[in-house]
C-alpha cells in the first residue's frame, strides 16, 4: 500500500449554510444547517487519500484543549497515523464560514492567531519521510519545511506542495515534483497573469507538473516535459458548500500521482473529487471513498481514467 505524509497547518471551521447573504444592520437571516468540522488544506487531503485506500500519516502542531482533541481524533477515525502531532499551550486556529446555498458561494471569518508554536527542525519527521512514498506539504510551517523538502529529495521521494500561500515558494521550488495552487496564489507569487507566461517562468524549477485551479471556471495543468497546457472546466453540480473545494483537488492530484496519470487524467479525477466534496457542508463530509469515484466519473461517461 503506497503512503503519504502530510506537513502542514490545522483549523477548526464552523460552517452556517444560509439561503442568501445577510445585510449589514438589516432583517434577520435564517440559517438551514449550522456545523462545526476540523480542518485545513493538509489535513483534508489526507483524509480524502485515506478513504481512497492510501496509508497516511500527519505532523502538525495543535492546542491542548477540546478544540485540538477535536481535531486529533478526526484523524484518527479516518485511520491516519497521528503519531507525531504535537499538542502545544496555543489557542486552535479557526475560521467561521458563511454558505450561501442559492449561489454556492462562502464568506469566511477568521482571525490570525498570533503563533511561536511552528514546527521546528528538531520535529522533521526523518523515519516517517523515509518509509513515506509522497510527501505533501502546505508551506506553512517554516521553520521546518525547507529541511523536510530537502532530506525528502535526498531520498527520492514524491513532493507535492499545496501553495494556498506562496510566501515560502522561493525556497521549497526547488525541491517540489507537483505544484497545486489557486489562481491568486500563484499570480501572487509570479507577478503574471497570462498562462503561458506563468509556465515560463515555473520552468526555471525542476517541477514535472503543475495544477492551477480557478474556483468556478475551472483548473488548468501543466506538462512540463511536453509544455503543454490542458483545461478542464469544472463539473456541472449542485453546489452546497465549496469550502475545501481545493483541499479535495489537492488530494485528487496527489492521487494522481502515485497512480501516474497524465496532467490531463489528472485534471479530470481532481475536478471529480472536489465536486464531490462541494455537494455536501463542510470541508470533509463530501471526501469520497475510491467507490464514489469511481461511479461519479461513470456517470459523467469517465470510468476508464481510474484503470
């Protein structure tokens, strides 16, 4: 069984699902459902890879209070390895996030807690990267990621980041196999909007691939052999909630890899898992087993990318 290790922050999200949007100083706004989920972008790609059959393992630092037992023992009902999670005297992050079920769209709330409790370099996981097949990392915890990337390489491992934020880009480029990142992220850290401009410039890394997704109009791949850039348009779905729609594309790639799919295959099978994750509240609950897969890409007539 392939494996994977994750680095990288943790949340706590309390999601409303509303009908509309609420106005400042106005009438009052009913709310359809109210939930409170565990999060962040490392973590949820690596329970999705969890229901799709992968090992996983997870190194973060959390609080040591509900919050953070909340958020330990989500991943530890998915099966995860949490060997090396640290529980620290700091207060969880979280966000509080406004679904708007008539048009899909969030609004989220959060405060930046003020943080000393990164990991550091005495917390590099080297026994779980040595036995792990991929590596995947948000960036986030700086003081220990550039080491990580670094004896990973040594190792010939898979790294794939997940760049929601690219301030540590510069520095883990160099290292990286697989590049997932959102549209402002990535325009952010190039200073670029056209595509093709963008590819030129990545090209200076030695990354393979590179997945850029754009919310509702989409994503778009780099083939970094051939040059070539792919599209794929986002699935026809009702949407419920798209928080961790990028979470859940960030696991379809990682998927991906392990099983050598082409950046357009790629493509196809990361849009099908974060459409699946938007049909339901929540950055989680939607994650699909191999199972549901496997039968929403039948009935968009693309079974046989998963062969």
């Amino acid at each position: 069984m392939k494996s994977v290790l994750g680095i990288g922050v943790n949340t706590l999200d309390y999601t409303i699902l509303t009908n509309g949007f609420p106005i400042e100083d106005g009438k009052s706004l009913g709310y359809e459902q109210c939930d409170f989920h565990p999060g962040g972008p490392i973590p949820n790609a690596l329970v999705c890879l969890s229901r799709l059959g992968y090992q996983t393992s997870y190194v973060g630092n959390t609080s040591q209070d509900i919050e953070g037992d909340m958020i330990v023992n989500s991943l530890e009902n998915e099966g995860m390895d949490v060997s090396e999670v640290a529980r620290t005297a700091y207060e969880s992050n979280k966000s509080f996030i406004i679904s708007n079920g008539e048009n899909g769209s969030r609004t989220v709330l959060w405060r930046k807690i003020p943080r000393t409790d990164y990991l550091q370099k005495n917390q590099v996981p080297y026994d779980l990267i040595d036995v792990s097949d991929v590596i995947l990392i948000d960036g986030l915890e700086k003081e220990c990621t550039e080491e990580v990337v670094k004896f990973a390489r040594q190792k010939n491992k898979k790294i794939i980041y997940g760049a929601e934020s690219t301030s540590q880009a510069g520095l883990l480029l160099p290292y990286v196999d697989v590049l997932v990142a959102p549209e402002e992220s990535i325009k952010r850290f190039t200073g670029i909007e056209d595509k093709e401009d963008i590819r030129d410039l990545l090209k200076k890394f030695p990354l393979k691939q590179a997945f850029i997704t754009e919310g509702k109009n989409g994503s778009y791949g780099i083939d970094f052999n051939s040059e070539k850039i792919s599209y794929q348009p986002s699935f026809g779905i009702d949407i419920v909630d798209s928080t961790g729609a990028g979470d859940a594309f960030l696991a379809g790639i990682t998927y991906s890899t392990i099983n050598e799919k082409s950046v357009v295959d790629s493509l196809i099978i990361a849009s099908a898992v974060a459409a699946l994750n938007c049909m339901s509240l929540g950055g989680r609950k939607g994650l699909p087993n191999e199972n549901q897969l496997r039968d929403f890409l039948r009935k968009n007539n693309l079974e046989g990318i998963l062969k």
